[in-house]
C-alpha cells in the first residue's frame, strides 16, 4: 500500500509538470550578489496596449530570490498545484501600504492559494531620489507624514533592506521576494505600481488587477470563486 501511495505521489507531480507551459525565462535565474548595481529605470510601454501578460495567458518562467534564503521558483511553486497571488509593492508606494492590511488578512486566512509580494523598484523614494515613473524627484506628502525616508536603492543588498524595512514596519506575514537588478519581474508583468495576478497551476493568468487600491471586492470576489 506503502509502495502503490508513493508511486501515485510520482505519478501527480510528474501529470502536474506536464500541465505547466510557461514563456521562456527572464533574468538570470540567479542569486544576484548584494553589491551589484540595480536598474533605477523602468521600460515604460507607451504604445497603448494593456501592459503585462493578458488573461489566459502564460507567464514567464523566472526565479527570484527572498529574505531569508529562500526563494520563488516558478515551475517548482506551480507544481504544488495552488493558483499564487502575486503582488507588487514597494514600502514608498502608499498605496501599497495601505492595500498591505487587506493582503495580509484573505492571505492568512484563505488555504486556497499562495501569496507572495514582488518588491520592486522604489515608486517615491526620498528627496532628492529619482522617481521611476517622472524621471525626477517626487517626494510624497503622505511619506514625510508617515516618517518613510527610503532612498532609490543603488544595488542588490540596499533593495533587499528596503524590503526588510517593509516587513518590520508592516508585520506582513506575506513572502517578500525581491526583483531582479534589471527589474526584470516589473517590466514583464506590467510597470503598473499597484497591480496584482492570480496565477493558475498550468501557469496562465486567471485573474488580473492593474489597480489593486479600488479591486478590492473583486479579488476577494475571485478568490472565494477558487477551486
């Protein structure tokens, strides 16, 4: 019985892996060394079309890296067979913090699904940083209110404390894993800051939120709908 059990655990994740169809890799795959020098500007698509992969689409393989040695490997998450949640934020963005709450609360308590932020690139960092989206400094109000004086991080390692600076203000429980040096997660899947994806196990787009701060009902909506 022992034996028959096993063979059928083999069987599923052989059956699962030949399910998953993803676009060819972005980036290197690869642990980038703290000191290495970071993008600090986005490829912005002006040619109208809706940015990201579309739904019914398959994402891009990739492989990013996390806090605490771990990291996001997207074949090996998709054969868990869970659909993912993959959020984007940055500590500036205000809008994320304040979407952070709500991330973390259907996250915690919902079995369905696998969450993880993507920390990107700086949306408002400290005067007299560059902004990504103006090319030039844009210092928020609301980030001197709430005492948030990040700069635009030079390279690897100064991203990866931003990050953890989110995680120790916030208390998110949520997987922080951390883009990529030429911001190679931000730039396929959409230079929106404040946009989401509901990922299938085959590894194409169920649902997608370009402005996750006013969809909050649908996601909620969508994934209660989850099988």
């Amino acid at each position: 019985m022992r034996l028959l059990f096993s063979f059928l655990l083999i069987l599923n994740f052989f059956f699962a892996s030949a399910q998953i169809r993803l676009k060819p890799l972005i980036g290197s795959g690869k642990c980038p060394n703290d000191k290495d020098t970071v993008g600090r500007f986005l490829v912005i698509n002006t040619d109208g079309n809706e940015p990201g992969p579309k739904v019914g689409e398959p994402i891009h393989y990739f492989k990013l890296f996390g806090l605490n040695n771990d990291s996001l490997d997207m074949v090996m998450e998709l054969k868990k067979g869970k659909p993912l949640l993959l959020i984007n934020g940055s500590y500036t963005c205000p809008f994320f913090r304040r979407t952070l709450q709500f991330f973390d609360s259907i996250c915690t308590k919902n079995k369905k699904i696998n969450c993880f932020i993507i920390y990107t690139i700086e949306g408002h960092p400290d005067y007299p940083y560059i902004c990504p989206y103006s090319n030039e400094p844009w210092e928020l109000k609301v980030n001197i209110n709430d005492s948030i004086y990040i700069k635009q991080p030079r390279n690897y390692g100064e991203r990866k404390q931003a990050a953890r600076t989110m995680v120790a203000k916030t208390g998110t429980k949520i997987p922080v894993i951390i883009d990529g040096i030429a911001n190679e997660w931000l730039n396929c899947f959409g230079i929106m800051p404040t946009n989401a994806f509901i990922i299938n196990p085959d590894g194409k787009v169920k649902y997608k939120y370009l402005d996750y701060k006013i969809q909050k009902k649908e996601i909620i909506r969508d994934i209660t709908s989850l099988k």
